[in-house]
C-alpha cells in the first residue's frame, strides 16, 4: 500500500483522476436523461426494491418504455463503474497522499473501496437486469444488499475526501 504514496505520479494521477471525472460526469448526464423516463420510480428506487412484489410493482409503472430505458440504464451503467471508480480512487489516493499517521494508512486502503465497489455494482446490474425479465425472482434482494455495500463504501470515500479537504484548510489556515 504504501507504493501508493509515490506511484503514480502526481502529475499522472491528477490528470488519470481528472480524465475518470470527466468521463464519470459525462456519462452520469446521460443516466439522468434515461431516469427521468422511469417516473415515478428512479433508477436507485429500483436498486433497493428488495421484493419482488415491489419490484414487479416497479416495473408494472414503468410499461414497456420505462422497462426499456431502465435495460438502457443498467448497460450504460457497466461504462460508468470503471470512470466512478478511477476518479473516487483517485481523489481519495489524492487526500491520502496529503494526510498523516494512521489517517493515511486509512486512506490508502480506502483507495481500494471504489474497485470492490464497483463488484457490488455489477452484482447489483446483473440481478437487476435479470429482474426486469422476471420480477418475480427473490434474487431482488440481492442487488438491495448490492447496492447498500456499493453506497457505503462510495460514501466512505467522500467523507474521508471532504475530512481531507478540511484538514488542509485548516492547516493553511493556521
């Protein structure tokens, strides 16, 4: 882990870092686009369905275009994982390298969550997309367990990024 603190550079992980963001936010545009034709349940909604009743429920709502869009969703989805997890890694490598002691080390290893993230994500997809064929499948609750490990290993990483942030203010405001 601790290779991390000089490889890669910090010239290649800032620009590495910079690309997955641009790459991540463009790509996220476009998966609003597609959950704004799943009125009155969105995307995510549709993650922690957890039952097949409510995901047949769902998926009843949606018709026929809505099912469609939501397939189209969980595709694009497998191109947004690599781009969210480079560019979370890469910020939290980022706070890593500008923290200290024990709050690095925990940096380094959250450098990894987004990549075991991005697992739970494709489990999630997988269960998900099999879901919209039959709703009736208990494997629903699957993607649900998915999608909560997904979350809060993303989460993790925010908090320890904007905990990065505020110690370097408050050092050089200091």
């Amino acid at each position: 882990m601790r290779r991390l603190l000089e490889t890669p550079s910090q010239k290649n992980l800032w620009l590495g870092t910079l690309l997955a963001f641009i790459g991540l936010a463009a790509i996220f545009l476009y998966l609003r686009s597609l959950d704004a034709q799943l009125a009155p349940y969105g995307i995510v909604l549709f993650e922690f369905a957890f039952t097949p009743a409510r995901a047949s429920e769902m998926i009843t709502a949606w018709g026929v275009v809505g099912a469609h869009a939501a397939r189209q969703s969980l595709l694009v989805d497998f191109g947004f994982m690599p781009a969210y997890a480079l560019a979370f890694a890469g910020f939290t490598l980022l706070a890593a390298r500008a923290a200290r002691g024990r709050w690095q080390t925990l940096g380094l290893w959250l450098t990894l969550a987004p990549f075991v993230s991005w697992f739970f994500d494709a489990t999630e997809n997988f269960v998900l997309l099999a879901t919209l064929s039959n709703p009736a499948s208990s494997l629903i609750v699957l993607a649900g367990i998915s999608a909560a490990i997904k979350f809060a290993l993303l989460v993790a990483c925010l908090l320890y990024m904007l905990g990065g942030l505020v110690a370097t203010v408050w050092r050089k405001a200091r």
